[in-house]
C-alpha cells in the first residue's frame, strides 16, 4: 500500500507541465457552461432545485457519458504509454517498480481524476445557480450523485481501457475505439432494453451505461405528467448504491488485474 | 560465496531463430572495472539487461553478489546503478524533477542525494531546462547521474559515453576510474570504442556474435599482444639460417624470399645487422613490431577492426 501511495505521488509529479490533462478536467465545466449561456430553458428556472436539478442532469447524462468516459481511456493510453515512449519503464523496473504497481498507480490517478471532473463539473453548475441568484436547494446531494457517477464512469472505462493495453502503442486506434465505446455506451445507456432488466447477471447489470442510469436516475427530480410515465416503467428496474457499487467493486477488480497482467507483459 | 560481484553461466538469448548472446559465463571481481568490449550488435546491451533482470535469459544463469537474481530483484537491484542503451527520462520535466521522481522511489528522501549526482556530472541543481531541451551529452550526464545517485556497489553501464564531446568523454572515464579507485565499486562498462576499454578497464571481456570469445585481466591480454623483428634482406632462408648456426635462434618464420620474422626478443638486433652483413647480405630494412589491442580483437573475432 506504501510503495503505491509513493508510486502515485510520483505519478501526480510526471503530470507537470502535461496539458492534456488539465485540458481533460477544464472540460467538465464545458457542457454546464454552455447550457447556461446558449440554452434558454437553461436561463430560465422556477426555483433553485429546479436549477440544480436540470444542470446536474446535464452533468450526470451528457458530461459523465460523453466527455469523462473518453478522456479517461484517452489519459489512460497517455499514461500507460508514456513509460515506453519516454524509455524510462527500464529506469522504473531497476528501481525495482512492479509494472503491475505502477499500471494500477496510473489507474488510481484516473480514479481521482474522474472524481475531480465530476467535481469541478459540480461546482460550476452551483456556480451558475448562485449567479442566477436562486437557492441551490439540494445540491451537495446532487453533487454527491455525482461524484459516484464519476466512480462508476471511471470503472466502465476499464474494459476500454485493457483493449487500448492490449493493442498497445497505436494511439489512433485507442481514440477509433474510445469514440465507439463511448457512442455505444451512450446508447445502451438510454436503451429501454437494457435499463429495464433486473439486478443480476445481465447486461442491464454489467454494463456500465445502462447501470449508471439505473442508479442516478432515481436521484433527479420526476415530477411531471411525462417523468411520472417514465417513472412508471424504469423505477422497478432502478439500482441501490450498494447494488450499484458491489458490481463496480468487482468489475474493477477484474479489469484492475487484467490491465495489471497485460502491462506486464509489456516490454521494456 | 562467490568471488564475483556477477557470474553469468551459460547465459543465452534467442529471439525466435535468432540468437543474440550464446552459452556467455562471465566473471566480474569486486573492486575492478570490466570492459565488455564488441561491435555493435555483439550482443552487449542483451547481456546488461538480463543482468538487470530487464529481458528474461532463453537459459543460463545470472548471479550478483553471489545470489541469483531471478527471485531477489528486491534485495539485488537496489545494490546496483545502471545506464541501458539510451537516456529515459520525462521531457516536461527538468532535469532535477526526474531525479526527484526517481529518488523518491528509491526512498532516498534528502535532496543531497540529487544535488551531489547533479554535480558529479556537472549538470545544475534546480535548473529550469527541460530535459527535452537537453543536448545529448547533457541527457548521458542526466543518465548517469541518476545510475549513481543512490550510491549502488555496482555499476552497469551501456556505452556511457555516447553522445559526449571528447572533454566529456574524458570527465566521464576519470569519474569511473575513481569510482573504482577511491569507493572500491564494481563496474560493468560495455563499449565498441577498444581505446576506451583499453583506457579504463582492469579486466576484458571480447564478445562476437554473441560469443564471449576472450575473457582476461587487461595485463595480461597485453602480454598475448605480439612483439616480433621483421628484416628485409637479400636472402631470408640465408639469414635465418645464421641466426639460428650462430646465435641459436629458434623462433623465426621466413615469409618469403627477402622476408624474415624474428619471435625471440632476446635477439641483439645490432649483432643480427652485423652478422648478415659480414655474411655478404644486403639489409634493407630491420623493425620491431608490436601489435595493439585492436590487431588482438582482429585476431579473436576474424574480423574487422573496431573504433
């Protein structure tokens, strides 16, 4: 646990000077900022929980989906790249590091990075309420929804995430599959077929798009003659955090020691 | 215990039908400086890294400090400060932020660490270059800087001094020879550059093709270095036959007509000149030659020279 804290700590100093990934965490306040300054139904709320509300569905629904999910498989492939590229994997292994310990470092550093992004993707949505001079009423609630969604979002990037290891070093055809994995997640995410099955051994379950909706969406406001028909047909199918965090435990643990046994392998 | 600092037995590298190093047992003695000497290609930067435990041996053995390597990497590669092949290190950051990433996975907690390995090489402490600013000689410094920086007892280095100007070269060569000298480290030096080997090493080890064709103390290779007369004269069998009748020379070759070599450094030249002169001989021309270390690795690789 030791010798990972201080393999993180090192991981956090290679970061300097690395745009790509303050660029990648300056982008979660790109979709708030422009549903506030572009989007009317955005400007316009009828009380401050409607506000926090609709801008943290943005958040969780577009944000987490579209933008956290490839910049975590986009940093992941910069990272576990980066020791080949840079020739310094050879430094590393005489030190000794365990390329298992350093693969599982790097992902640790994109656990915190997604929980930075839905963070600061978070702030700035009550950024945006106290500008409109509304009562953030239920926001640290919302926020913390978040911050698990960035949890889940972070483990359903690792099965992205060991594809682009195992093809290992081309970068384009990390991205070709980030943008599929991501497009196709989104889908199954919003697919009536997969957010309507049962907790259990199925891909509503073990996917990671439709398993977040299932867990988030309990969280925001359904009132409304059309939410409460949506309510109606999905709420059954709605996870509990325990639920929702037993299967993103495994699942890490999984893909955790598959990425670590791939980078092994990986020549130095 | 062994005496060795590393003892290799049997060492082999193959990648698919291709071998890189073969059946190599080499034998490093603590306290000196061995040059691994061989062209490029030969199979020395293969063999430093499965001493580092960085490729895995087809077979054979590798042993440092007396203990197998496979299965003590955490206790051996502490012990050791290496150079491989080129420089890595992080271009955003500079010179002494990689050192610091390095030392604090070795634990090393002190800045003196960094300050002392960044003046050794004569790099600067805190300096705000990047290190994808560095020349390459800047990089090589960097590179050893951080081989040295936790003090190890041995040292692996990979053609150190490549891409240094001559100054560097010979700052370099100092610094390893008092390494050795002053702290009593163990030093594993490869190099194509035989004047470099030459120059610095104590014993020798000559790898062709993957081979370890020759492995001896640097003295005692030079003695194997061959020192023989040549003479030019009318008529060689005739010399020779005078050397031999009247001095009791054995060792000669006469190589052609007018061609005689002497082995027997006994011989009184001046005496030879005068004898086969008294004889009615005409000398044109009476040498002594010495072959270097490079005809040596000529003669054990049945190759060409090396730099």
């Amino acid at each position: 646990m030791k010798a990972l804290l201080k393999l993180l700590r090192c991981e956090f100093s290679k970061l300097k000077r690395k745009p790509l990934f303050f660029a990648a965490a300056a982008i979660s306040a790109l979709i708030p900022l422009c549903c506030a300054l572009f989007l009317p139904e955005m400007q316009d709320f009828a009380s401050g929980a409607e506000a926090v509300d609709r801008l943290m569905s943005t958040l969780f629904q577009l944000s987490a989906y579209l933008l956290l999910m490839p910049a975590v498989v986009v940093l992941a492939s910069n990272l576990l790249f980066e020791e080949q590229d840079n020739d310094t994997l050879k430094n590393l292994m005489t030190i000794p590091v365990s390329k298992p310990a350093l693969a599982l470092a790097k992902m640790t550093l994109l656990f915190l990075f997604s929980i930075a992004f839905m963070a600061i993707g978070g702030l700035v949505n009550l950024g945006i309420v106290l500008a409109s001079g509304l009562e953030p009423a239920g926001f640290w609630r919302l926020f913390f929804v978040g911050i698990g969604q960035g949890i889940l979002m972070w483990a359903g990037a690792l099965p992205c995430v060991l594809l682009v290891v195992l093809l290992n070093r081309s970068y384009i055809i990390s991205v070709i599959i980030t943008f599929f994995y991501t497009v196709i997640n989104y889908i199954l995410g919003t697919n009536d077929f997969f957010i309507t099955q049962p907790f259990g051994f199925n891909p509503g379950t073990l996917l990671p798009g439709p398993l977040a909706f299932r867990w988030f969406f309990q969280y925001l406001d359904t009132s409304g003659a059309q939410m409460t028909k949506l309510m109606e047909r999905i709420s059954p199918y709605f996870v509990t955090t325990p639920q929702a965090f037993l299967v993103v435990v495994l699942e890490s643990a999984v893909f955790l020691t598959l990425i670590a046994l791939v980078y092994k392998r990986q020549s130095c | 215990m062994s005496d060795y600092v590393i003892e290799t037995r049997g060492l082999t590298k193959q990648y698919g039908a291709q071998t890189s190093v073969s059946d190599l047992s080499i034998h490093v003695r603590q306290g000196r400086i061995y040059g691994l000497l061989g062209r490029n290609g030969a199979g020395k930067t293969t063999t430093m890294r499965m001493l580092l435990g960085l490729t895995d041996p087809s077979s054979g053995t590798v042993s440092l400090f007396g203990k197998p390597l496979r299965g003590n990497e955490k206790k051996i590669l502490p012990r050791i400060g290496s150079l491989i092949e080129s420089p890595g290190f992080y271009p955003n950051l500079t010179g002494t932020e990689n050192l610091r990433i390095f030392a604090d996975l070795r634990g090393l907690k002190s800045p003196k660490y960094i300050k002392s390995a960044l003046e050794v090489v004569n790099l600067p402490y805190r300096d705000k270059k990047l290190f994808s600013q560095y020349s390459l000689g800047m990089k090589q410094r960097l590179a050893i800087a951080l081989a040295i920086m936790h003090n190890p007892e041995l040292l692996i280095l990979d053609e150190p001094i490549n891409g240094l100007d001559p100054i560097g070269i010979a700052e370099v060569r100092d610094f390893i020879r008092e390494l050795c000298d002053a702290t009593g480290k163990t030093i594993l030096i490869s190099s194509h550059i035989l004047s470099e080997i030459a120059l610095l090493a104590d014993d020798v080890g000559i790898i062709d093709h993957g081979v370890l064709v020759e492995e001896e103390s640097l003295e005692e290779l030079e003695a194997k270095n061959g020192k023989y007369f040549r003479f030019t004269v009318s008529n060689a069998a005739a010399a020779g036959r005078l050397l031999y009748e009247r001095l009791g020379i054995h060792d000669m070759t006469v190589d052609s007509a007018n061609e005689l070599t002497v082995r027997d450094l006994h011989l009184d030249t001046a005496q030879a000149i005068s004898l086969f002169v008294g004889a009615g001989l005409t000398v044109s021309d009476a040498h002594l030659y010495e072959d270097t270390l490079e005809d040596y690795f000529k003669k054990v690789t049945g190759g060409e020279g090396i730099a």
